[in-house]
C-alpha cells in the first residue's frame, strides 16, 4: 500500500469524521470510527493527529475556511452595502444547500460539546471563529461601499452569526427556499440599516 503524506492522511481523516458526526452523532465519531470511515488503520490516525480533541479542531477550521470561501464579499464597485449582505446570505445559502450534512455536523458538534465536560472549549472556539469570519466579511462590505458602522463591528458580527444560525436549523429542518430568501431579505435590509454612508 502507498504511503499518504500527512497532510493528505490528516485532510482524509477530517473528511470522514465529517461523515460520521453528520450521520451519527459527536458520540459516535471515535477514533475506530473514524479511521474505519477513512478505510485506514488506527496507527494512521494516531500518526496524523495526537487526539480525537485535536481533531476536532481541525473539523471546525476545516469547516469554517470553507464557508469563509463562500460568503466573503467579492470585489463590485457599484454593490450597496444591502446588495453586498444579501449575496453573501445567499452564498452562504448556496453552500449550505449544496452539503447539508457538513451543517448538520456543525450543530451536533455544538450541541454535544454543550453537553460533555471537558469539551465546552470546542463550541467556544466554533462560535467564536465564526463571529471572527462575520466581523471580517462586515469589515470588507464597509471598505467596499464607503460605509461605517453605527454599532461597533463585532455586535453586528454577532448578529450576523444569530441569523444564519437560525437561517441553518429552519432550512435544514423544511428545506423551503423561498421562505429562506424572504429570511435574507430580511437579514440584509436589517444589517445594512446599520451602516450609514461616510
């Protein structure tokens, strides 16, 4: 069998844990699990990650990079700050719609952290890297437009984050689209109603 490069190994084996929290829960994505998932050995997991803990880190970063390549706004010079929200909520849609389960596994990792003692840090560091990527992606869309403000940034950030939350658990649960679209609407006129024009 050939060698894998570490990074490779370690990328695999974040992939399938992945799969198996999206599909069965934090509880039941052990290491054994894991690597049976990744079709690879348990010497291959303990030689690309000292802990299952560890692991989980990587999963969010993992996670959290890839919605960062969705929603931050891109460079359009005649965009609103209203017309610049609302593609990113709809690019962040997009890539909910088009890996439901990474989503999925994202709250069952919250949930289950929530619940177990010694892994409260884990929910912590997912949301806080989230209010991290919304306060970024707002700081690019008032750059953009010549916009300020009127509340300090990561306040709106952590708006942001409470409406794609529940854009998430309410998609996930009817995968109704145009109630989502009416929800984003909602999400841009209201975040761009606090920004005023320098």
């Amino acid at each position: 069998m050939p060698r894998i490069p570490a990074a490779e190994r370690r990328a695999a084996l974040v992939q399938a844990a992945l799969r198996v929290v999206a599909t069965q829960g934090v509880s039941a994505a052990t290491t054994r699990a894991i690597v049976a998932e990744a079709g690879m050995s348990l010497a291959s997991f303990h030689y690309a990650f000292a802990s299952r803990d560890e692991l989980m880190h990587e999963l969010i970063a993992f996670v959290v990079a890839h919605e960062q390549a969705a929603v931050l706004p891109a460079p359009d010079g005649d965009a609103s700050l209203r017309d610049i929200l609302r593609a990113g909520l709809q690019r962040y849609a997009d890539h909910l719609r088009a890996d439901p389960l990474r989503e999925q596994a994202m709250l069952e990792l919250t949930q289950q952290a929530l619940r177990s003692t010694g892994m409260e840090h884990l929910a912590k560091l997912q949301y806080d890297t989230y209010f991290a990527l919304a306060a970024t992606a707002l700081t690019t869309a008032a750059e953009q437009t010549g916009t300020a403000w009127t509340r300090p940034v990561d306040e709106v950030a952590r708006l942001l984050v409470v409406l794609t939350d529940g854009l998430t658990i309410t998609w996930l649960v009817e995968r109704d689209d145009a109630a989502a679209a009416s929800i984003m609407d909602f999400a841009a006129d209201a975040l761009a109603g606090l920004g005023r024009q320098l």
